[in-house]
C-alpha cells in the first residue's frame, strides 16, 4: 500500500456510503436465493450487504415476516425501499430499475 492510502476495503466502504444507499439483506445460511440475489447485487456494483441470519435468531425471523409479510430468504431493501425476494430483485433489473434505486441517495 503507498504512503498515506487507506485500505482498499475501506475505500470500497466510503464510496458506497457516499454513493448508494444500504442493502440489507434477511437470510440464511444455506439459501441458494441469496446467492443469487447477492451475485446479481454484487454485479450491479454493491460492495456491502448488510446480512441479517434469520435462521439464527428468531428475532430476527419474526421481524422479517412483520416488515414483508413473508416467511421465505432473501428478503431484500435498499435503503428503505423494499424489492422483495430473488425473483422480485431480478424482475428489477430487468426492467432497468436496480440501477437507479442502487444510486439513489436515498431510496
Ligand atoms: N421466489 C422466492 C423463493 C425464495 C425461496 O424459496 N427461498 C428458500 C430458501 S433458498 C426458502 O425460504 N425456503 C423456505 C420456505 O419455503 O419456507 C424468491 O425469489 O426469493
């Protein structure tokens, strides 16, 4: 690293922050989904998913199902918007839509 640069990870950190709002993510740990979700995520140039283990806290489950109305992972939000699961996040993209929500300030 040269004299006076930050850690890469933490650059990719800031920049996110600055540009995109935050992606929360409700899952498990085996959930193909999620992979996907995160795979298409990631592509779309995401750099920090917020991942909340409904598996391991019921807690959790509970507030996933109260926030979506939904018991199945992944449930998605950027920022406060709330995409949904897999299919619902791709729908998304598909219609061109992830893009502008990914670089809204404030979704
Ligand atoms: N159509 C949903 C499918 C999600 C799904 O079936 N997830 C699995 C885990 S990979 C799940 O939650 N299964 C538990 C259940 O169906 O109750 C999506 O696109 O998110």
């Amino acid at each position: 690293m040269g004299k006076g640069r930050i850690p890469h990870h933490t650059e990719e950190k800031m920049s996110q922050a600055t540009a995109m709002p935050p992606v929360k993510m409700y899952a498990t740990q085996v959930c193909p989904y999620c992979v996907r979700a995160e795979q298409l995520l990631r592509m779309r140039g995401v750099t920090h998913i917020e991942k909340i283990r409904v598996d391991i806290d019921p807690a959790k489950l509970d507030e996933m199902m109260r926030l979506t109305g939904r018991r199945t992972v992944p449930q998605i939000f950027i920022g406060d918007y709330y995409v949904g699961g897999c299919d619902d996040l791709h729908a998304l993209d598909s219609e061109g839509r992830l893009a502008a929500l990914l670089s809204a300030p404030d979704a």
